[in-house]
C-alpha cells in the first residue's frame, strides 16, 4: 500500500512539473525581464526558448497566440518585444 501511495505522489509531481514548464511563457513572467539582465536569468524566468539565433532568442505560444523577441548583448538583454494577436493584426504569422 505504501508503494502505491508513493508511486501515485511521483506521478502527480512529475504531471505538475510538466504543467508548470509549459506555463513558464506568459505574459506576466516576460513583463518581469529587464535590459541588463543575465541570458541565463532570462531562461529561469521564460524557460527554454523555441528559437536561439545568436543574440536573439524567441518564444512562441500556439493557442491563444503570443511571442516574444528577446536580443542580447554579452549575455544581457538588450530589448525585447512583445507580439499578441491584438498588436499583430494582420501579420503573417498569424496565417
């Protein structure tokens, strides 16, 4: 019985981890980023980005769609954009 009740609270913490990690990329984490902040505080924060280019990293959420462009300079950021359906418009990557 002990076997059982441990194996089921792994379960939920692995299951809850998971949830957790696709919800690293909203809105109000990225809010939270700043110029000047280290790439590696940038990644606790957002998570692993869908894209790294050089010094540019860029997340992407599907459903409802966002993304956000993150530049670096030397490991810091140097800006970073936010792009939602509502300030996209018309933009083709919203086709």
């Amino acid at each position: 019985m002990k076997r059982t009740v441990l194996v089921a609270l792994c379960l939920a913490a692995v299951a809850l981890a998971a949830g957790c990690q696709q919800e690293k990329f909203t809105r109000a984490r990225y809010d939270t980023l700043y110029v000047g902040q280290p790439d590696y505080e940038v990644e606790m924060t957002l998570g692993e980005p869908d894209a790294r280019f050089s010094d540019t990293w860029s997340y992407l959420h599907d459903e409802p769609f966002y993304k956000a462009i993150i530049e670096f300079d030397a490991g810091r950021v140097k800006s970073k954009t936010w792009y939602d359906e509502q300030e996209m418009g018309e933009h083709p990557d919203l086709k």
